[in-house]
DNA sequence: TTTCAATTGTACCATATGGTACATAGTGTA
DNA sequence: TACACTATGTACCATATGGTACAATTGAAA
C-alpha cells in the first residue's frame, strides 16, 4: 500500500476531467478511482460524503480558478478594457477553443442542476456580475452593461454546445472573436 | 393484462421528457416505465433496440417537429421575415420559455452525443441552414446570414443554460427579444 | 525504536441497472 | 367460434453501481 497522494486538491483536475466527460451520473466511482489512479479507500477517505462531495469539490476549485484569473481582473483591474481582453483569452485557453465542456453549464442542464443548484447559480452570478462591472468601466450605463453580459454568457455557453454539437472547433472561435468586438465597442 | 397503447408514437413525448429531465444515463427503464404507463415489455415490445432506441426515436421525433413547425417555414415559406418571426414564437413556446431544456443541446453536451453524434448535428446542420436561407431571403448577403444563424443558435442554446443556472426564466424571453432584433434589422 | 494517526488496498454488501424469457390476455378476422 | 398475432405483466438474470468495513502499511514524531 504506497502512499501516492497526499493533497487532495491533486486529485480534483482529474475528477474534474472525469465529470466534465460523462456528467455526474455517468461519472462512476470506478472510472473516477481509475482516472485519478486511487482506490475506493483513498477516495472515501479524501471525501467522505462520496460523488456528491467530489462533485462539490470540483465546482468549487472551478469557482476559485474563474474568480482568481477571470472575475477579480473583471472586477478590480485598473484597465478595464485588457481585463475583458484576458478574459477571452483565458475563456479560449479554458475550454480549448471549444473541445472541452463546460461542467457548470453541463450540471446546470442535467439533474445534477437540482443537487449543485447554490454553486451554479453562484458561478453565472459572480461571472454575470464581475462582466457586468467591467464594461461599466470602460463605458456603458448599467442597464445595457447588465444585459450585454447576460448575453455574453449565453453565447459562450451557446457556443460551446454547437461547437459539439457540429464537431467544429472553428465556430467556438468565431464566436469569441465576434462577442468581444460587440462587447469592446462602443455603443452597440 | 389490459391493452393500453397501439400507437409507438404515442409513447413519445412522455419519453422525451424523462430523457430531457434526467438525461440518457438519469432515464432508467423504471423510470421509462412509470412516465409512460408501460411495463417493460411493453416498452421492449415497441422498441427492441433498447433505451437506445427510444432515445433514438426521440430525437427523431423532436427533428420532424422541428423541421415542420419551424425548419421548413423559413426554408419555404413566401414571407421569410414572418416565418422568422414565427421561428421565435414558436421556439418559445416550445421551451417553455426557458423551464424547459434543448433535449438535443444536453444531449451534445453529455456522454451521449457520441452515441447520437449523427442525430444532434444533423438537428443543429438543418436549423442553420434554414435560418441562414430565411436570412438571405430577406436581404442579407451569404456569408453574413450564415455566421448570423449560427449565432443566433448559439444564443438559443446559451440562454436555455442562462436560464436554468440562474432559475430565471426572464433570461430567455430577454434574450429572444434582443436577438430577434439583431436578425431582423437590417445590416448590422 | 516505538507509537500513532494518516493512507491505502481489498473484500464485501444491498440495491438498481438494462435486458431477456415467457406465459397470458386481448383483438380483429375468417 | 376458432385462430393467429399483437400486447402486456411478471419473474428472472448477470452485471455495475455507490458505499462500507477493516486490516495492512506507511511516514513522522516522540
């Protein structure tokens, strides 16, 4: 019985690759204990309230990862304008130009929705938010800022979905591109 | 053992709701079973494939659906701004203004769109095509109508995750608003 | 070197799963 | 009425599931 890990956080990446590939249904403890190459025992010890709590735990490092190099530069860097630049460049590098899902919006459409419910809503409220401030900042009035980072977000989620969806990585990048020039734009 | 159903079809959009409420893996043959009212034998009687089978008549059925309700009216139809105009009205009808989920869209998101890669493209490949034709039909040059359909679907589909995640339904009425602006007004 | 808590592997369990077999009951038709 | 064929309910099966129990092993501190 080596010792292999010691941190749980070492483990969350590869859960966190394992639920975004098959839902938190399909995500069984098997092929979580394969992927992360640790038995049930070490599994069980790290979390012992089972998926539900691995599954948490994975929402929960995505919250941090999006809040740490997403909505705080959104939120609080002096260039509003480079924030919103980063965040695209960050959101393409994330979702590798649209081959990788994103689990939050994933749970969101699945039964899992009801189970994660407070963390998915926090993810899109936080996101909505920090984007919302930013292009506050850079120039627009409120109402319009609020609503253009709503559909911000839908086309982000959107894009993902038909990106999959036609097995075609160039229409996610197409879509970055043309979102952040009616988001940089001036007065739409 | 009383005669219930005849019709195969009849069995349909109950089960297109378990597999929109629980997705592929979540529907279990019981829970199959309870929604329609049938045993299983019953269900194995009309669909011998198994749960993919259903699955797969499923998406079938919401494709025809489509496509006469909305694919073809853009695709035909004399007045293509008014079948536009319908396509939204009908969409959001359709989702229920947001309570409901794009079957289709979870379906390219989960494990399962590589078991029914063929289906969920061909859904998506059809109803951009259709809108992208309506687009040029009402002025817009090719390329223009094609990269604005294939926004437009990523905006239906986003905002249906929007909605959910957020358990706001104003989200989608919102953005269908918006977007039917952008599609019809002419010349971005 | 002893001790002790943190890890880890393995055997195990109850249950739910998708699917099959088959006997039985209805139903339309000759 | 007899017949064939379509539906249907039930019992059953092998397997996979999430989860538990527990003993064995480790590394570090005393």
């Amino acid at each position: 019985m080596a010792k292999i890990v010691s941190e749980r956080a070492d483990l969350l990446p590869a859960m966190a690759e394992v639920f975004r590939e098959h839902g938190f249904e399909g995500a069984s403890i098997a092929l979580i204990s394969e992927k992360t190459g640790l038995g049930k025992g070490s599994l069980y010890h790290f979390f012992p309230g089972g998926k539900e709590e691995m599954a948490g735990a994975v929402l929960g490092e995505i919250e941090t990862w999006f809040t740490t190099h997403i909505f705080a530069p959104l939120q609080w860097d002096a260039d509003a304008a480079s924030a919103i630049d980063r965040m695209f460049r960050a959101v393409i590098e994330y979702f590798d130009s649209g081959r990788r899902v994103c689990l939050v919006g994933a749970f969101a459409l699945a039964t899992s929705r009801d189970r994660f419910a407070k963390q998915v809503h926090s993810y899109f409220r936080m996101w909505k938010e920090a984007l919302a401030t930013a292009l506050v900042r850079i120039g627009r009035d409120k109402p319009a800022a609020e609503q253009l980072a709503e559909e911000a977000l839908a086309v982000i989620q959107g894009s993902l979905v038909l990106a999959r969806a036609l097995d075609d990585r160039t229409v996610f990048a197409r879509s970055m591109t043309k979102l952040r020039g009616r988001l940089v734009r001036s007065e739409r």
